[in-house]
C-alpha cells in the first residue's frame, strides 16, 4: 500500500462489493503546519497550492473523481457533480465512479448506500445540521425504503470532548424528545457533554433508518485526524462514498 495511504479508513459496512469508500487522515500530503499535511480543505487559509495538489493525489490514487461542496451547515442536499462546487452539505449520487464527499475536522462525516448497490450519499453532520434535519434530507433524497438503507457514522468528535451549551441540547430535544438521552450534565455549569454519533442514531432511528454502523472516535484526541476544537487552524480530512464500476 503507498506509504500516504497506510493509515486512511475504511469503513466496515455491509454494503455490496461495488460500492467503494474511505476516510482520509492527515498523513502524506505536501501542507505545511498547521495543516500538515494532507488537507483537503480550500476554505482554511492554507497554499491554495498544496490543497491543489493534495485534492490531484488523492483523485489519482482513488481513480474516481471527488465531488466537492461547499459546506454551509444547512440542510440542502446536491447530486453530485465533480465539475461544479455547490453550496450544500449532503451529496448524493447513482452514476459509477462520482464520490460523494465530506470534509470535516469534528463535525461528523455520515456515508449512505442502499442495499442494492445503486445509490450513495454523503452529509456532513455538524451539530446545527443534524438539528435542522440534514440526515433526514439526504435519506429523502435516496428516493429508497429507510429499510434499504445502510449508513456508516466517520470519525468526528466524541462524547468526552463535545461540550455544548443548553441551546444545543434544546434545538435537539424540542423536536426529538428521546434525543436527552445524548446529553448528559458537564463539570461546567449548565453546560452539557454531546454525544454526536448517539444523535444521529436517534434521528435516523426515528425516520427508519437503524442499520447503523460506525462510530466510536474521538478526532479530538486522535491525531491522525484534523480537530477544529482541538487546533482552530487546522485543515480538513475527507470521508467518501462511491459506486465502482468494477
């Protein structure tokens, strides 16, 4: 395996052999600190450069073509076009060797597939996202059963590290009541620790989706992964999802 590669992830899900996807981390890529080095992220002040080349690697190396947003922390979802940058934060699309794309560093990377192998999705979940209701939107766009759906939860940050204050937690549970669940009381007063990859079960759960997998990471306290919280200057890792033609 190239050497820039060793440590990316790949998702362990059960979706047909068809469907390809991959988390990239912050390793093999020609940024120079803060972003060192592989960032993927064109809006964080890094050499307009690097990203350009970084983005051509990591093109070369999947052998399929990214298809980038622009994340807005809405709820708008875009079919996935590798020509045109959008304003959106969830992606979709049917047509072979397109990778819907997500670029976070803490917010959290969510990846969907139906059962058959013919449609793929990717959102990005940060906290006002999930609230608003960006992974209903993007199981909306799939136009397929919630049943046949399959989702994987990326690395994002975790339940320890996620402080969040009371408008947080109302913005979810005014709507979702059962999602208290995700929210327990900080050291801090009136402040409450989150735990993200719990919320977006919950609202998945909620609309039918429960074939859930993933979870279980900390980008805050894992450095192979870009963290906002951790480091404001900071760039930005990748999660894609796309169908193979092989």
């Amino acid at each position: 395996m190239n050497e820039f590669v060793a440590d990316w992830l790949i998702p362990d899900w059960p979706v047909p052999a068809t469907i390809k996807s991959c988390v990239t981390t912050r390793a093999g890529g020609v940024s120079l600190a803060s972003f060192d080095s592989f960032n993927l992220g064109d809006h964080v002040d890094d050499d307009p450069q690097a990203v350009a080349a970084n983005r051509l690697r990591l093109t070369s190396h999947l052998g399929t073509q990214p298809a980038w947003l622009s994340q807005v922390h809405g709820i708008d979802v875009a079919h996935a076009d590798p020509l045109n940058v959008v304003a959106a934060d969830a992606s979709w699309t049917d047509t072979p060797n397109i990778a819907c794309t997500i670029m976070t560093a803490d917010c959290l990377p969510v990846l969907f597939c139906d059962r058959a192998g013919t449609r793929v999705a990717a959102a990005h979940g940060g906290w006002r996202g999930l609230a608003a209701g960006i992974l209903e939107a993007t199981v909306d766009r799939l136009k397929v059963p919630a049943s046949e759906i399959l989702v994987w939860l990326g690395p994002a940050i975790g339940p320890k590290a996620f402080e969040v204050g009371p408008e947080v937690r109302e913005a979810f549970i005014s709507t979702h009541p059962e999602t208290i669940e995700a929210f327990v009381p900080s050291v801090n007063d009136g402040r409450f620790m989150a735990d993200i990859y719990a919320l977006a079960r919950l609202r998945l759960a909620a609309i039918g989706v429960t074939a859930v997998y993933g979870g279980g990471f900390c980008t805050v306290n894992d450095p192979r992964f870009y963290s906002y919280r951790r480091n404001a200057r900071t760039g930005r890792f990748a999660s894609l999802v796309w169908i193979s033609q092989s």
